[in-house]
C-alpha cells in the first residue's frame, strides 16, 4: 500500500522525513494497515449501509470527538438524507458507543433490529463507530506530538489525573451466566448478544484467514466475521501495534491497553492485558493496584513516575473528547521516552478506544464454570 495514500498523516499534518513519520514507517504495518481498514469501510458500501450513510455517521462520530480534519473528510463523502428511524437508530447507538460504550445494553441491539438493522449491517456499524474512535485518536494524539516537536520542550506543567470510568455491576449475563463484577487478572469467557457467523458459513479462503490468525473457535471474532474484510485489516492493525520489536517494551503498551479498558470499563479487556502486562513486566503489584482503582479515582495513584507519565497521557487520550496535551508528552520525554515509543503509546491506547468499544457494546464477559476453565474452548481468549 503506498504511503502516499495515508489519510492520518494527510489529516494529522505529518511532515515527511519528520521524527513522527519515521516512527510511522518504523511501524508500516500498523500504517498501511489502518490505512486498509478505512478503505474496506468507506470505499464501498451496501444496500443495506450504503456509503454516504457510513460517511454521516462517521462525520459525526469525529464531531463528538472535537477531531475538525476528520469530520470534514468524511462530510465529503456523504450528503444530506432524511433522518429515517433507521439513521436516528444508527445515530443514538453512536452516540453511546462514542461517549460512554460501557451504557449499552442487549435492548440498544434489540432498538437497532426493530428499526430495520441486520446482523451484517449492524456490526459493519460497530466496527464504523469504533474505527473512528481510533482514528479520531490517532490524529489528536500525533497532532500533540508533531506540535511538540515544533515547539521545543518548553514548560512542564501539571497535568489533570483521570479517573477510572465504572464498569458493570450486574450478577448475571444476559444468558444467566456468572458476570464478573470487579476487574481480575484471571481468565474471562465473552457472550456475544448477536448470533457469531457460522465458521462453515465463511467461504474456504476466509476461513482459511481465520484459522491463520486464530480466530476460528472464538464468538468474538467470528461475530465480527459479519465483516470479514474489516476484521482481517483491524487484526492486522493489532499485530502491528503490538507484536513488534522496538520502541515501547510490550509489557507497556499491555500497560495502556489495560489503562484505557479502565477508563471505560471494559472488566473483560482488562483482564486480557492485565494479565500480560503483570507477565511480561513482572511488576505484578502495581497492575494489581491499577485495576483495584475505584470509579472517580485517579488511575495513576501509587504507581512509579514513569508509570503515572504513561497512565496520565494515555487515560486522557482514551477520553471524549481527547485531552491529550503538550504537558503530558512532556512528562514522557522527562521518562526519556523517544518519539517510537510516544508513538507505540498513542496507538496501543487508540486502538483499545477501537477494541473496548466492539467488547462491550456487542456482547459481555462471564466468570467459566470449572468445567469450561478445564475444557479451554468456552474461555478461548479474545484478546482484542
């Protein structure tokens, strides 16, 4: 895929041959293939969620998220259209995906179907909504760094702590499972509140994709499959940010995922990354302590100053509106972090805007009876 074909660095204002660019090419599969999954989005469309009426939701999902390059891109792609039951439905569950994804319900799916949305339709919807999320994240986060590097270290500032989001308190799942209703570092099932697409329903190449990526025993992943082309781009986003050498250590951009599944209170994300960011830092107390923090508290208390600097920048990028700042960077740079790792660290935390707003607005965890923990296929990680 060409790099002149980048909407980020077009939208973001990304000079070439810059520090920013570089570290984009240093991760060029993340690049180009973010650069894929919008255009498997917003290229094409379908009868039943054409172009134009992807593009409006996406203009206004940027919107919300105060990202003005972005809305404008995707206002030239649409036009004006009658606001249908159908869009007024597409547009309230967009807006509880945007603002707080951890408020939707079974019923907002149930309003959705009853106003004409089909399972295909609807998680190409999700998917547009939460890519979007992460679009909108990526370009706030390197506008900040590129007007940094434009401006010099300056002043270092303090910055506002976020607090951590609340979370599910439910006893049971919507199929009267066990739900969890605290974080945890151990293994979670996922129910979907959709019908997965059938493995035997994917064509022989498709199924041939997700056998290679693993995906073929997992609801998550196979409900995503309604969209197969989306969901081989967005793991291939995910591979790219996050099983690559360099820059930020693994056990750090874990650490962000695990921060930005706290600020909106996805329990089953959490508990994924928790647990690989304990493993792979050993730093097993302090993930501990991350995941006790109780909504309205700050999420960086008790934790090491180049944890807080990481905790602090990556929370407030996971708000929306973003409120990633200068400041925040700086508290990086003071961490000596380079410009690949800031880079490693604005996407690993966009893209979990992306993967807890698919998580926990189409289906929900359960706490596995023993029988399914020994049996392994009902607990099947689904990781993002």
């Amino acid at each position: 895929m060409s790099n002149n074909n980048d909407l980020i660095q077009a939208l973001a204002a990304i000079a070439e041959g810059s520090a920013l660019a570089e570290s984009r090419h240093t991760r060029q599969a993340a690049t180009d293939h973010t650069q894929g999954c919008y255009e498997a989005l917003f290229t094409t469309g379908t009868a039943h969620f054409p172009l134009a009426e992807r593009a409006a939701i996406a203009a206004q999902v940027a919107e919300w998220h105060q990202v003005k390059t972005l809305a404008q891109h995707y206002k030239t792609l649409t036009a004006e259209a009658e606001p249908t039951p159908y869009l007024q439905a597409a547009h309230l569950f967009a807006r509880h995906l945007t603002f707080e994804p951890v408020s939707v319900t079974p019923q907002h799916l149930q309003q959705l179907q009853q106003a004409g949305w089909q399972t295909d339709a609807l998680i190409t919807l999700a998917q547009v909504i939460a890519f979007v999320s992460f679009q909108s994240r990526l370009i706030a986060g390197f506008t900040v760094l590129t007007s940094l590097a434009e401006t010099g270290e300056g002043q270092v500032n303090n910055v506002s702590a976020v607090t951590a989001g609340r979370w599910h308190l439910q006893a049971r799942t919507a199929e009267n499972r066990r739900a969890p209703q605290a974080f945890t570092r151990k293994e979670l099932g996922w129910e979907p509140w959709l019908p997965p697409k059938p493995f035997d329903a994917f064509t022989e190449q498709q199924q041939q994709v997700l056998i290679r990526f693993g995906h073929q025993h997992s609801d998550y992943f196979l409900l995503l499959g309604h969209d197969q082309p989306v969901l081989e781009q967005r793991t291939l986003i995910d591979k790219g940010i996050f099983y690559t050498p360099g820059g930020l250590s693994r056990a750090e951009r874990e650490l962000a995922a695990t921060v930005v599944s706290k600020v909106n209170g996805c329990i089953y994300c959490a508990s994924v990354h928790a647990r690989k960011a304990s493993q792979l830092s050993k730093q097993t107390e302090e993930i501990a302590l991350l995941l006790q923090v109780q909504p309205g508290d700050e999420l960086s208390a008790g934790q090491s100053e180049r944890w807080q600097a990481q905790i602090e920048a990556v929370a407030a990028l996971s708000l929306t509106p973003p409120r990633l700042t200068q400041a925040h960077l700086h508290a990086l740079q003071r961490h000596s972090l380079t410009t690949l790792e800031i880079t490693d660290l604005i996407q690993s935390a966009a893209f979990f805007a992306w993967a807890n707003r698919l998580m926990l607005t189409l289906g929900e965890p359960f706490i596995p009876e023993q029988e399914a923990v020994e049996g392994g296929h009902a607990v099947k990680s689904a990781s993002a």
